[in-house]
DNA sequence: AAGATTTCCAACCGCCGGCCT
DNA sequence: TAGGCCGGCGGTTGGAAATCT
C-alpha cells in the first residue's frame, strides 16, 4: 500500500522556491533545537512547509558544512570510481565526498560527467567501451574528422585504410575510445607531469603494488606517492579526455614521459604518437587493423567487431595484473627516446 | 536586441525499508 | 502480523540562467 503524502495538497503549505526568511526561520530553529522530528519542525519553526520540504533544504542547501564550488579532479574521479562499484546510490557515493550531497552528485553526473563518457564512448551505466557505431559518427564530428575520411592516421598504420569503408575506419576511433579507457583503468599510465619512482616500478615489475597503495575512504585502491615532494601519480579521467582533444595527454613508460599537448587536436597526430610511444599499445593497434582487413567484405558486422576487438580484451580486463604491466613496462622500455611535440 | 533553444540545478514526487504499536 | 509513521533515496521536472541564432 502507497503511503499518505506527508503534505496534503489541502493544507495549503507552500512549494517551490525557498525566500531568504524561510531560510533564516530553518536554520535559527535547527541550530537553537536541532531538527528533531522532521514532521513538526515546521511548526515550532513557524515555516507554512512540510516537513520534507524543510528537510531536502537543509540536506541540500542550508547545511553548514556542506561545500560549495566546482568538483576538483580528484572529487570526479572519485565519482567515476564508486559509481562504476555502486552504481546510481548516490548517497552511498555522497558518503565519500564530504560536504557535497547526493542530489549536487546526481545533478553533476547527469549533467557532466554523463555526457563526457558518452563522448569518450564509455557507457556511463557499465563504465565499459559502448560497442554501437553511432555515437562515432558524432566523435568523428567532434574531432573533426570526416565521416568519409578520417584522415592520415589510418594510413599511417596501413596504407590501404584509405579504402576501408566507414564502418572499419569509425571503429579505429572505438581503439583510441578504448585506450583512453587503458590509460583511465590505471593511473600509473598517466603522468603529464609526475613519473614512477623506482620503488614503484620494481613493485609493478614484481606484479605486485609494492605494499604502497592505500586504502580510500571509498574503499578503493590507489597507487600511492611517496613522498610529500612527488604529487600523487594517479590522475583523473578528465585528464584523458585530452585525447579527444580538450587538454593535454599523458604517457609515462616507467623512465620517460610523453606528453600530447593542448595544440594535438585531432587524431592524425595523436594516434602515430601513441604507437611510437607505446609498443604494446602499437602493436595491439596494428593486430585490429590487421583483423579489419580479414574481416572486411564480411557482411556480419558484430563479427567484424567482435574480431577488431579481440585483441584488446586483455588489456581492457577490469583489473589489470602485475604480469600485464610487466610486459607493457617492458615494451616500453624499448624505446630509445620520448617523442618530441 | 530579441526570441529560441539548451543547460543546469533546486525542489518535488513517489516509493521503500525500518521502526513502533 | 498488520498497519501507520517517518526518514531517506533516486528519478524527474520546472524554470532561471546561459548560450545560440
């Protein structure tokens, strides 16, 4: 059975907006009574509300502690990390971030970090890469690109790619879409400006975290720094979004560091430097392009997909092992000297 | 400059679970 | 156990503000 509205529509309290003196009238009794009973406090409050209304603003607005402001990288980053575990319990997620309330959180995934996802062609309800083909078209736009051309990155991996049809070459960009996913899973690949102290190379080399990661108040797991010098080394998917061409990105082998700056805006640069920067990531670019030319003439699209993907599912693995980093550090190593911008 | 459209977020709504009688 | 009360939660919406045409 439904329960009675806490406020009927005939008791004539009031909706909508709070005025200033309403305000005051909550916040004056509260801090004099406490809240008590949320169903009365109007009353003793002399406010013509019901008591849920009283309660959402307090909650949400006239809270003393609550923090007001843009969300800080490391705030978002949060987010993404708990709502992939919680899902859309956004007063579970607002227990983590003190000072910002569930409703501030749910305003703010759906109204940002929502959108940035989908962008990325990460699906904001599985935190996975989406596997439909039309929010490419519209990346393509978004970078740029032309939906019949996408430009000389493609034949800078395979000079044929010119000839592939749209689909094929729209799914390259679903790669780079997957490796900003890489790089997001796991912040020791990123560093604009921070790199691995040995202790913790030899610690990923080990397949291990070295017994340097901390334990968040969101229960999650983090690459910790060392010391008070070295910031932080993990770093929020905002950061990522450079790819896409908004910021810079980042990419650290272990003993150099690689940076795509802000001026990098499109693709025909960004995914040649991601090939010379990265062997293991190259060569899993070169296998798909490979898999899209067997695959090409097939009239089975999710099999052309499922076969261009094939090659990445290791590494987009949820959580990636010591051993996977081992091989990717080692590749890396391989390289004579950071790519210059 | 003005109207149209989009974005953003405070507030509402309905449902649920825990507690009490 | 059933039924009512209450606080809390997540989805939705109205309208102000911002942006676009």
């Amino acid at each position: 059975m439904g329960r009675a509205p806490c406020c009927e529509e005939s008791s004539g309290v009031k909706k909508g907006p709070w005025t200033p003196e309403e305000d005051q009238k909550l916040v004056e009794y509260i801090s004099k009574h406490g809240h008590g009973s949320w169903r009365t406090l109007p009353k003793h409050a002399g406010l013509n509300r019901c008591g849920k209304s009283c309660r959402l603003r307090w909650a949400n607005y006239l809270r003393p502690d609550i923090k007001r402001g843009k969300f800080s990288e490391e705030e978002d980053r949060i987010i993404i990390n708990l709502h992939s575990v919680l899902g859309n319990k956004w007063s579970k997620i607002a227990g983590h971030l003190p000072g910002r309330t569930d409703n501030e959180i749910k305003n703010y995934w759906n109204t940002h970090i929502r959108k940035k996802l989908l962008q990325m062609g990460i699906d904001p309800e599985t935190h996975k890469p989406r596997t439909d083909f039309n929010h490419l078209i519209s990346l393509s736009h978004l970078l740029g690109i032309s939906s019949n051309h996408m430009g000389p990155w493609v034949n800078n991996i395979n000079p044929l790619a010119s000839q592939l049809d749209l689909t094929t070459q729209l799914t390259k960009v679903q790669l780079l879409q997957n490796l900003l996913q890489i790089v997001n899973a796991n912040p020791y690949l990123l560093g604009n400006s921070h790199s691995l102290n040995p202790l913790q190379l030899q610690s990923l080399m080990n397949g291990t975290t070295g017994g340097q990661e901390h334990v968040n108040p969101d229960g999650l797991l983090f690459p910790q720094a060392h010391n008070e010098s070295q910031e932080g080394i993990s770093k929020p998917w905002t950061d990522v979004q450079g790819v896409c061409g908004l910021e810079s990105f980042g990419f650290n082998n272990g003993s150099n560091i690689y940076t795509i700056p802000h001026q990098s805006q499109s693709l025909e640069m960004t995914i040649p430097a991601l090939v010379s920067a990265s062997p293991v990531i190259g060569s899993a670019i070169k296998q798909v392009d490979g898999s899209c030319n067997t695959a090409q003439g097939s009239t089975d699209q999710s099999a052309n997909s499922s076969a261009m993907f094939g090659s990445w599912e290791k590494l987009l693995a949820d959580e990636i092992t010591g051993s996977d980093w081992k091989e990717i550090l080692e590749l890396s190593s391989t390289l004579a000297s950071p790519v210059s911008w």
